[in-house]
C-alpha cells in the first residue's frame, strides 16, 4: 500500500465525525459533488412517506395546522440558525436563493434610504464581480428597479469603492468557482463604516464552516439548502435578517404569508413582525419536510469540527494530487491559506470537461465549470480521507 493510502487510513480511523457516513445513502462512488447536490440523508424517504401518506394523504388540509406546515418556514429556519451562527427569530425558508438575493438587496437598500437613517441619497449597488451569475444578473435588475448603478468589483478591492454613496453591498462568502472564502468580518466592518447594509451569499459556506452572522454583525444573508445542507434538488432556500433590522426589511415581495393577519384576507398589507416578513406565498410543503428531515444529521455535530474536518481534507487531497499528478498537468486554483479557502479544491486543467466526463466514468464525481476548471467539493459529513486519496489517484491515472 502506498504511504498515502496508508495515512487515509490512519486519518479516517481517527475522524470524529466518519460515523456520519452511515446516516447518508452512498455507494462505492467517490462522491465529490456536495457542493453541488449533497447525499441523500437516509431517514428522508421514510419522513417522505409519512408525509405523502398521513399528513397529506389522511389529514389533508387539516396538516397546515395539525402538522405544523404552515410555520414550517420560521420553524426549519431556526433548526439552520445554529449553524451560520444565528439566534433563533433571524431566518425564514423558502423560496431559491435567486428570490431571497431579490428580496434582500432590494430591502437593502429600502434600509439605507430608510428615513431614520441619516443616510440620504444614497444610489449605488456594489456587487461582486466574480459572482455565481444569478447573484450579478438579480443585482442589475434591483439596482435599475431602485434608481441605483450597479458597481461590478472583485471582493478585495470593495472597501476601495464604498461612500456615502453605497447603498448596498451584495458579496459571495465563498467562490463557486475557485473555493475561495472572503472575508466576511472585515468586508462587513467595511461595508458598515460606510453606512451601507451588506447581503451575504452563503450558499459555498452554511454547513461547511462557520460563518458567525451574529457575531459579524452581518445584516442580511441567503444560501440554498441543497449543498452542504442536503436538503434535496431543488429544496428551499432561506434569508435571514437580523434582528434589528426586521423593522426596517420592507420586501419587495409583500405576499400574504408576510402579513401581519394572513387569514384576515384584507386589501391593505400590514407586515408582520419579524423575520417571517422574508415569506412571500404558500410554502413548498414537501420540499421543505425533506430539508427538514435532512437537518437531523447535524445532532450533535460541531461546526467547528466540520471545518477542521473540511480543511484537512482539501489539504490531504491537494498533497495526493501533488504527488500523484504529473508536474503541470494541473494548476491549484484554491487558496493554500486556511482563511481563504472554502471546502472545495478546484483545479485548472486543459481539456478539463472531458476529464471530468472521464472521471465520472470511473466512480470519481465532481464538477466542470467552464471553461477549464474541475472542482471538487467536499462534504466533511461523508466524505472520506479515503475518498480524497482515491479520487487524486484516479485523476492523477486519467491525466496520465
Ligand atoms: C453562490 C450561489 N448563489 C446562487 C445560486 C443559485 O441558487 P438558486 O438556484 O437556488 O436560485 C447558486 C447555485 O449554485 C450559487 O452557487
């Protein structure tokens, strides 16, 4: 056995977190495509079932009451809070993301021109310029529909662009493409010397690392659920909005499960407290039970444990590719540094769809970004040192 292979070994016989594994429906696949889709959690179906079968198929209407559907928004949010270090009250489900970043950096600015802020005219969306598209083409149409100009920047370089002028800051914590994590402290502190709210785009970070909301003092966030949060294709999305603030978010989507008096169907909008004014309509029942069964998985888990889980593992298989892959085959994309590296590793490669095609062929899945990188995302609940070895070795065999 090579000395590697020897020390996945070693590495998995001490994870504290490899029972994990058990509670996620996997095969022989080296699955690398959390970052994408996570597994499916195993007591999801069953839950399923139960759903589609009693509460929808024997209580019928009566499960929006009797089964907690119709709180199911707030109530699944607060079972996320723990884990982007949230106190319970701040986030609602629902929704994809692409909504939430509409509500967000609308209401952003709403906040900034808010009359109690002495923040006046204030006329600018600062947006990161190597964003996920949906976040770049969201942030266009909010900035035409309020008056402002959107600013395009690379996230280093936002402080260099904020003023009295900002009106809202819409970052990435993570970069989809490259695995980079921002500085979401310092970028916060920034963007609020300026006076301004920033949005967060946690979706390549909640469940992967710790991202402190709370702490940071951040104002508004969104993330998808079907990544690191496993919550199934498609599953809600969720937006928090800090607590403070919940008087001033003022959603460009005032439907009539944020307000204040849903069944009072009455024609004037009134919101309602907290941070249920981020719920638009009817909540997507069966979507949202799934992610909410999938959330068992983190009983008992340490976020802080799935980082440093996450980061030995993006170190060990960046030792495995260095080892095994020819010199210059591939170039590392990802951040050597700890503080800048989120949970995938992406490499630059040449032809590298088809090698990617290739891999998947060969038990290995991970993704291809156009136009030339590979990435691999790893999901510290599943993903094994084993796996990271064995996928370096099978790259390293397809590049050969
Ligand atoms: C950073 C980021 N933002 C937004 C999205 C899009 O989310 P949705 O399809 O839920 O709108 C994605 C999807 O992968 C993403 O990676």
């Amino acid at each position: 056995m090579s000395d590697l292979r020897a020390e996945a070994e070693a590495l998995d016989g001490k994870d504290e977190l490899a029972a994990k594994r058990e509670e996620f429906v996997l095969d022989e696949t080296v699955y690398l495509d959390g970052n994408s889709l996570g597994a499916l959690p195993a007591n999801v179906p069953g839950r399923l079932a139960e759903v589609m079968t009693h509460e929808w198929g024997e209580l019928r209407i009566r499960s929006w009451s009797e089964s907690g559907w119709w709180t199911a928004p707030e109530r699944i949010g607060d079972r996320i809070a723990p884990l982007v270090g949230a106190a319970p009250g701040q986030i609602v489900v629902g929704d994809s993301t692409s909504v939430n970043v509409f509500k967000a950096v609308v209401a952003a600015v709403r906040i900034a021109r808010d009359p109690g802020n002495p923040s006046g005219g204030r006329d600018e969306i600062v947006v990161d310029a190597t964003t996920f598209p949906t976040d770049g083409y969201i942030a266009e149409s909010a900035a035409r529909l309020t008056g402002c100009r959107l600013i395009p920047v690379a996230p280093g370089d936002v402080p260099g662009v904020l003023g009295d002028r900002t009106a809202a800051v819409l970052l990435n914590h993570a970069d989809y493409r490259t695995g980079r994590l921002h500085d979401l402290p310092g970028l916060t502190a920034a963007v609020h010397a300026a006076g301004a709210p920033v949005v967060w785009d946690l979706c390549h970070t909640a469940g992967a690392l710790p991202v402190g909301l709370d702490e940071h003092g951040v104002d508004l966030a969104v993330g998808c659920t079907y990544k690191y949060l496993n919550g199934g294709p498609g599953s809600p999305a969720y937006l928090y909005v800090r607590e403070a603030l919940q008087p001033r978010f003022d959603s460009p989507l005032p439907g009539w499960n944020s307000h204040a008096e849903p069944f009072g169907m009455r024609a004037e909008f009134e919101a309602a407290d907290g941070a249920l004014r981020g719920r638009v309509g009817t909540p997507d029942i069966l979507s949202m039970l799934a992610l909410e069964a999938s959330l068992d998985a983190w009983d008992g888990v340490s976020i802080d444990a799935v980082r440093a889980k996450s980061l030995a593992l993006t170190d060990f298989f960046l030792r495995c590719v260095g080892a095994y892959v020819p010199t210059g085959r591939v170039e590392s994309l990802t951040p050597a540094a700890h503080a800048e590296r989120g949970s995938q590793v992406a490499l630059r490669c040449e032809g590298a769809g088809d090698v990617m095609r290739r891999l998947i062929e060969q038990g290995v899945v991970g993704d291809f970004r156009a136009p030339d990188v590979l990435r691999f995302g790893f999901t510290p609940l599943y993903v094994s040192f084993g796996d990271a070895e064995r996928a370096a070795r099978i790259l390293a065999r397809t590049l050969a």
